[in-house]
C-alpha cells in the first residue's frame, strides 16, 4: 500500500516515468503500468471517454435533425508490450457513432514490430489507411473526421476492421498496406474483402514540413450493406448526435467498390494545415457509378506547443501543454483554433445519395495531455433530390484519455 501511494503521489506531481521496482506498478507517461518477468510484460490500461453534446437549429422541416447527447466514445481495455518485439491490445467501446446503440468489441489486435522499421498487425482493428485514420481520434482537429474520410474508410478499412496488414516507416516516408475483411461485429459482413493501403513522403522538412501521400480501398468482395454483392456510399452530417444519413446512395448491387485520392499535410511554427481528395466508384451491373469528396482544414496553436510530425505514423500530433495547467502561474495548457470545410458529393445516374457541404469553425483547448475540450460550429447544406436541406449546429465535447 505504501509504494501505491507513493507512485500516486509521483504521477499527480507529473513525474513522466517513475518506476519503484523492477517489477510492480508504476506510472510511465502519465499512464499507470504493471510489469512482469523482470520488466518483458508491460500491462497498460486504456480509458477513454468522449462525452458529446450537440444542438442545431434551422430544422423546422419535417424530419429535421435533431439535439442531443452521446456518449462518443467509452473505450476500457488493456494494452500489453510482451517479450520478442509483440504487443496485444483488447479493448471494448461502450460508446457508439449512433446513439443509443448498444457497446461493442473496438479492438483485438496482435503485433510483431521486430523488423525494425515496420510492423505486422493482425485481428480487429483500424488500419492506418487515410490522413485522418492513422493516428489517435485524440489528434484530430474536430469532433468529427471529414465525411471523405468515412466515405472512403467504408470500403475497406474503418473502426474494428478485420485485418492483416504491414506498416512500415522512414524517417520521411511512410507505407502501410492491408488486407482486409469486414466489422468485426457484423456477422455477415466476415465474407466481405478488400485491400487497403497508403504512403506518404515529407519533401519539405525545415522550417516548412510538408508531406504528400496517395491512398487507396479497393472493396473486391462486396459485402458492405451486409448481403453479398451489397454496397453503398453514406455518412451523417459531421456531428454524431443524430444518427440519420440523408447523403446516402442506399444499397446497390455492386462487383466492386474503390477509393482513392491523394493527401497533403504540412506544419509552418503554430501554423498547420491538411486536405484530401477521393474519388469513390461502385461497379453495378449497370456500369460505374462516381462520386467525389474532399476537405481543406487548418489550424493555428495559440497557447502551448504547436503540432508535431510524428514520423512513425505520418501525421501531425495534436498540441501540448507548455507547462501544464497551473491558472495560478499563468499556465491554462494549449488552446488551438482550427477551420475546415468539407465536400462530398454522391449523385451520378440513378444512384441519387445526394450532395453534402459543410462549414466548421473549431476551438480546442488541452488542459493536459489526457484531457481535452472541443467546441465546433457547423454551417451546412445536403441537396436532395426532392429538396435541399440547411442546418447551423453548435457541438460540444470532453475527452478524458488514459
């Protein structure tokens, strides 16, 4: 009990590694940790919670979106770094991109890094196939990822994706590759295969960084609207309190579905900036369908330390606090203002899923490096066939991640 509290007490004074034995407890990073066998099995817990709040206005037609509260994310699990360069992680989500729904198994995952510059994963998880996918959810600039992202992840990669894959990196370049199978937790999407993969190479890399990379899903088993030979493209609107999707093609009988496009990233001082662009086809027996999305976002750090490459992933980590919160001193974290419009569009023939514009404005601010607060506002336009549909919404959410 006395070591326990000590390590407690080290880990709230912020020491960032302190380990009282070989083996035992300890906290590393701000994150408690169990080590076994003189230090080869290191067990980590994963706590994470995203709690969402959200509001829109402008919905006096019928079936208008609509106000509420979700539970985002509500992940608890264990990682384990284990002897011979392989770590384990397990890990179930009690919350959902729907509300309401019910939690489920988020990851199982097993993973051998002893190549040196890459990885093999295999089991359930989120290959790192897009810009926004391939680092943590914590990173990402707003509440939500671009609806491109979701769109083009949909075909064959996303959340608690069945998969084997490599990941591989340089100091400048990054290159991952997948094959792939469906969600984990739909039965009938396990007869669903794929292939995905993304590189990226960082030309600039001074005062400048920049970075450009290409990707690209190939669905060549559909299976995606759980029958096979089903598939279709939609999302929600970039807020996950109403779960209803008017940019929705529906579900065609498809032979094949892709993705692809191209990304750039870059980071200048405080100032960061990404896009992406997608085309998206699916292959019916009445020939090729087309759609197209894509995203412009920047941002700016205003307090704390601006983002930084992470040349294992390929992207941009979120800000840090300088030296931590400390009102008292004058120290309130890292306070980060971001903008991003997003474009995607589904109509082509009689697949009418509709076209999809929104507006965001961001403020994020980090208190600690396991805590964040996001205010986003939305400004948005989705044209129907039958009629147009503008919202103006108003989100909010707190992040605790261990």
């Amino acid at each position: 009990m006395h070591r326990l509290v000590l390590s407690l007490a080290a880990a709230l004074l912020g020491a960032s590694s302190t380990a009282l034995a070989q083996d035992g407890f300890s906290w590393r990073s701000g994150a408690p940790e169990l080590s076994l066998g003189d230090g080869a099995v290191r067990l980590t817990p994963v706590l994470r919670l995203d709690a969402d709040a959200g509001s829109y206005w402008d919905q006096d037609t019928a079936e208008g979106f609509r106000s509420g509260t979700n539970i985002r994310r509500g992940r608890v699990g264990l990682e384990a770094t284990l002897p011979q360069d392989f770590e384990a992680a397990v890990v179930w989500d009690f919350g959902s991109s729907r509300p309401g729904n019910a939690g489920s198994l988020y990851e199982a995952q097993f993973a051998w890094s002893g190549l040196g510059w890459g990885t093999i994963r295999v089991g359930a998880f989120q290959p790192a196939h897009m810009l926004e996918r391939a680092g943590s959810s914590m990173d990402l600039l707003f509440m939500e990822r671009a609806a491109m992202t979701n769109l083009a992840t949909s075909v064959a990669s996303g959340d608690r994706r069945l998969a084997v894959g490599l990941e591989a990196h340089g100091a400048r370049w990054t290159a991952a590759g997948y094959l792939t199978g469906g969600d984990i937790n739909v039965p009938q999407e396990w007869g669903q295969r794929g292939v995905a993969a993304r590189v990226t190479a960082l030309p600039l890399d001074g005062a400048v960084q920049a970075q450009l990379g290409g990707n690209v899903a190939w669905q060549f088993r559909p299976g995606s609207k759980g029958s096979y030979n089903e598939a279709g493209f939609g999302d929600s609107p970039e807020l996950r309190v109403d779960s209803r999707e008017f940019l929705d093609t529906g579900t065609v009988d498809a032979d094949n579905v892709w993705a692809a496009g191209p990304e750039l990233a870059a980071g200048a001082g405080r100032f960061y900036g990404q896009a992406e662009y997608q085309w998206l086809f699916l292959d019916t027996p009445d020939g090729t369908r087309n759609g197209e999305a894509w995203y412009g976002a920047v941002s700016y750090t205003l307090l704390g330390e601006p983002r930084k490459r992470d040349a294992k992933a390929g992207v941009w980590k979120r800000p840090a606090p300088a030296n931590g919160f400390n009102p008292a001193r004058g120290e309130w974290g890292a306070l980060e203002v971001a903008g991003r419009f997003s474009s995607a569009d589904l109509r082509d023939g009689p697949v009418q899923g509709g076209a999809q514009r929104i507006w965001t404005a961001g403020l994020n601010w980090y208190p600690a490096g396991w805590m964040k607060v996001m205010l986003n506002y939305q400004n948005g336009r989705i044209e129907l066939a039958d009629e147009n549909r503008d919202f103006q919404a108003l989100g909010l959410r707190l992040t605790f991640n261990l």
